[in-house]
C-alpha cells in the first residue's frame, strides 16, 4: 500500500462485489435495488418502508475544524472509520453526500475520499453518477421555465419582475451566468428582465430533496418554496404556478438513496450534496435515516466545519428528522491547525510546535461546540508524512488537557487499517451518553436566533442587522416565516465572517447583509459576507488534465 498510486488508480485497481451482493450484506434483497450497472444501484421507497418498525443503530457525526488549503480529510476520514468499525466486528454504514461537478472540474476534486479510503465506482460517483443532479437542475429549471412562462401569459400572478428570487441553476463552475439578461429579442421571446444562475447544488429543490422524509413530504415542500413577490409584495410559490405535482415527478427517481461500496466491499449510501456555507450541508434525511436501520453504527458528516455544517446538521436536519445523534468525531491536521496558528502554506512542512499550539485554539473551539450541543466527541487527526514525533506529541498532550480522546488515523495510506484505534475509541464513546439538544428554540425570535449561533457558535460578541434585514425580519414576522430554522451562508475558512481571521478570533461581530426564506426546506438562509452560489473555475481548472482513452478508462481524475 505504500505505491504512490493516485485516487483513481487505486479506484481503477480494485475488484468491485456486484452490487446486489453488497445489499445482501445488510438485508437488501435484488429486488429491492434498482441497478444502474453492476455496482451500482438505487434502493427502492418499498425496500426503506419495510424496515420502518426496525430499531435504529447508532448515529455518529463527522465533522472538522475549519477548512485551509493544508487539508483536512473529513470524508476520507469517515470512510476509512467505517471500514475500521467494521474491521472489529462491528456492523457501520457510512451515509454521504454527492459529488458536484461544478467542484470536480474546478479546483476541490470529488467527494468519495481518497487514497485507500475511497468509496467506488470512484469515477462514476465524481461524474455523472445515477443523475441525481441533474434531475434536480431540471426540477429548478422547470420551475423557472414555468414561472417567466407566467408572466409572458398575461402574469395572472401578478408577478413583481423586480421581486423574482429564483435562479437557473446549472452543476457547473460558470462565473459568466451569475448575472445575465434574459427574455431579449422581441414580444414571442418572453419578457425581458435580469436573472442568474446558481450552482445546482445551491438550489432550494437540492436542500428540500436533503430533508424530505418521504414523497409526499416532499411534494409538500416543493409547493411551499417561493419564487417570487406580486406587487401587493406577498410570496408566490410553486403551487401558486401550479408545478408541484411536475416538479416532484422529476424526482421521484432521484428522491431514491443510492447504494455503492468501499474499496474492501462494505456498503454505503451515496445521497444528496448541498453546500454547507450556503445551504444546510447535508446528505438526505432518507439516507441518514436508512444507514440506521441498516447498520448498527451510522455515520455521516456534515460540510466544513463544526460551526458550519455540524451547526446545521444539530439545529435543522436532527431537529426537523427527528434524529438522536450520540458522538462527534472532530476531524483536524497539524498542517491545518498549524495554518491556523499562522504558518504560510509552503512552510507546513519543517517542524513548528508554537503554531502548533496557536492553532490548536481552532479546534479546541469546535469541540466546545460539540460539547454545547451535548454530544461526547473523539479527535481524529489525519496524519500526514511531514508531521513530527513532537509535534504529535505535543498534539496528543493538548488534547489530554481539555479531557478529550485523540487517535492518529492513517487511513488514506492503511484504509481501514489505519482505523483501528479510532474505531475502538468510537466504541468507547458511543458507550457513554449523549445529552443532544439544538442550540435554540424555532420560537425565538428571528434576531434571537442569529444571536445565539453568532455567539455561542462562532465565538463573536454580537450580530450586526443590515436595513434590508430589519426589514425583511418585520416582514417574515407578519408572512408566519419567523418560527423558521437558521441556516448561516459565511465563509467556510473563519468562525468569523472574515476568511482572513483564522484561528480562534475574539472580539468580533457578524454582519447580516440578507435574509432569504427557503419555506419549502424549512429555515431562512442569513447571508454573512461575500458568499457565492455559483463558484468560477480556476485559472487551470482540474478539467485540463483529464482525459478518456480508446479503452474507456479514464485518466487525470484526481
């Protein structure tokens, strides 16, 4: 396992069980899969229905310090945990969210971990993978088709055009589509007005799709999603343009979980991807929910970092699921937390315990958080070739002082190997109580609930309301949209809105430049900062060094 293979190499090496084989590993009869191919496959509504009455496993949450360009492994982690847990006997299934494409050509890479903790058919899941997006880009896009087709024919809405907030999407980086014009060349072309695109996966369908518990759940939230205001300024929404019915057509398919498998053929389900700095994060409640009938231990993991989707996972998707999570894992780097203490990125590699022990503040944040949330959490660090004897030592020191377990993971080079420890450790812990509870209460108020995650999450000493959103918190407030969850849209690099304050910043405010309902998804989306929902591509996108030769196989694929 020490050949410096890359990600799809070691994919492309692989022996893969057919798929059915790996459902019958959990229970899954072939005729509760709908295969797409040999390995992989979509697990039917029918299938989950059965296991209704079944207890549920554990429920264990993955997530990180704040990200930097060092690295940190969350998925990675995750996968190769599984395979670990699973190594000692114990029954894991991992529940994880869906590659974009948009980040896959750009300048992230893919979602299915790396190195011997992958989940495969690695290349099918980075691309295309069951259409799940795409199915989802033309459930949005339907939606905007007919709305500007409603107000070309006579607008019986009385659509507002200065007041539409919905967006194309398309799963691509397209810095060029964020703002366009549409509607021009004449009276048979529609009316022309200004309009963008978003990212497919910042789409409102991907967020309501996450957190459906059943189909008609989810019919229920696409028909509450608002499009739009009438000149009276009250919202119109898809069931107001008569697409609900259409639109959740679109994805029954999509709406299905999907089934794939590790390198070492344990199973996994692969469902759903919105972004956790400005959507909720992650993958679908129907996943989620499945790994727990499945499995004895379910993990799963939230986008970024504890105080982003970890945050979000606790407040909304377990509050409005239902769920009981019992344990966090905390995923860091000493090249990360040795960023955050203030070490240039092409400096990570010589030895530097006073950054070490600067940046260590980051993470003992987030586990704080977890603390605040009630759940008992294990650190895992992520280790990599140029971290020293001492600066492991000095790590696993600090970590014993705040009474926190810490296990050095190897799995990008060992899989699931390189898990054992923390495996164990995750036993431990799941042995000990969890005190779960959101952070606040959907009857506080609409500032109140800003309040408490800028403070009690992010550290900040205060909120900061732009007029625009003291605005729209009186208007919320009268529209009945005020007993809605908040989902923060910031930066993914700071705990603060500035993604130049790395570390643990103090004395700092968070500034709320919008507020935008998601009725349908059930929170109201609070801008911080500058957020973009459709990322550019990089001056060299990944996407140039990728090819396909005569023989199908694919190269330059991470």
């Amino acid at each position: 396992m020490n050949e410096m293979l890359s990600d799809v190499e070691i994919a492309q090496s692989t022996k893969m069980d057919p798929i059915k084989d790996i459902g019958a590993t959990v229970g899954l009869a072939e005729d509760d899969l709908e295969l797409y191919g040999k390995y992989k496959a979509k697990i039917s509504l029918e299938a989950i229905e059965k296991l209704t009455d079944k207890p549920d496993g554990k429920l264990v949450l993955v997530t990180a310090i704040n990200p930097t360009p060092a690295g940190e492994g969350k998925t990675t982690t995750m996968i190769g945990l599984a395979q670990g847990l699973n190594q000692i006997g114990q029954k894991a299934i991992v529940a994880m969210r869906e590659p974009s494409l948009g980040p896959c050509f750009g300048i992230k890479g893919g979602a299915a971990g790396g190195g011997y903790a992958q989940v495969v058919p690695m290349e099918d899941i980075n691309l295309h993978f069951t259409g799940d997006i795409h199915a989802i880009s033309t459930a949005n896009n339907l939606i905007a088709a007919m709305l500007d087709n409603s107000i070309h024919q006579g607008n019986p809405l009385n659509i507002d055009v200065r007041r539409i907030v919905w967006k194309r999407v398309v799963d691509l980086n397209d810095r060029a589509l964020r703002n366009i014009v549409i509607g021009l060349g004449g009276v048979l072309q529609g009316v022309p007005r200004e309009d963008g695109f978003d990212i497919a996966v910042a789409s409102e369908v991907m967020a309501v799709l996450c957190l459906a518990t059943s189909m008609n759940d989810l019919k229920e939230r696409l028909g509450k999603m608002i499009v739009a205001y009438d000149f009276n300024k009250e919202p119109v929404t898809v069931a107001d343009l008569k697409a609900t019915g259409a639109v959740t057509l679109l994805l029954k398919d999509a709406f299905k979980p999907n089934l794939v498998q590790t390198l070492d053929h344990y199973p996994v389900l692969v469902h759903g991807g919105p972004f956790a700095n400005i959507a909720h994060g992650c993958n679908s409640m129907i996943a989620t929910k499945l790994a727990l009938k499945l499995g004895d231990i379910a993990i799963t993991e939230a986008g970024f970092g504890a105080d982003l989707g970890a945050e979000k996972f606790l407040d909304i998707k377990c509050r409005q699921g239902d769920l009981k999570p019992d344990m966090a894992v905390v995923v860091a780097t000493i090249r990360a937390l040795k960023m955050h203490g203030g070490v240039v990125k092409a400096d990570l590699a010589g030895e530097n315990l006073d950054a070490l022990q600067a940046g260590f503040a980051n993470l003992e944040k987030h586990l704080e958080n977890m603390n605040k949330f009630g759940l008992p959490a294990v650190v895992a660090i992520n280790v990599f070739p140029t971290d020293t004897q001492g600066e492991i030592d000095l790590l696993e020191a600090m970590c014993k002082k705040i009474g926190v377990e810490v296990s050095l993971s190897t799995v990008f080079a060992n899989g699931g190997d390189g898990a054992i420890d923390l495996a164990n450790k995750v036993v431990a812990t799941l042995a000990k109580p969890s005190n779960y509870a959101p952070i606040y209460k959907l009857e506080d108020t609409i500032e109140a609930k800003l309040e408490t995650i800028a403070k009690e999450v992010y550290g900040a000493s205060g909120v900061i309301l732009s007029p625009k959103v003291k605005t729209k918190i009186r208007q919320f407030n009268a529209q009945g949209l005020n007993e809605l969850a908040i989902c923060m849209a910031k930066t993914q690099y700071s705990l603060s809105d500035d993604p130049g304050k790395l570390g643990r910043p103090e004395n700092f405010e968070i500034t709320i430049s919008d507020l935008i309902p998601a009725a349908g998804a059930g929170f109201l989306v609070a801008i911080s900062g500058s957020i973009m929902r459709m990322p550019g591509l990089p001056k060299t996108p990944a996407a140039v060094n990728m090819d396909i030769d005569d023989s199908g196989k694919i190269t330059g694929l991470f």
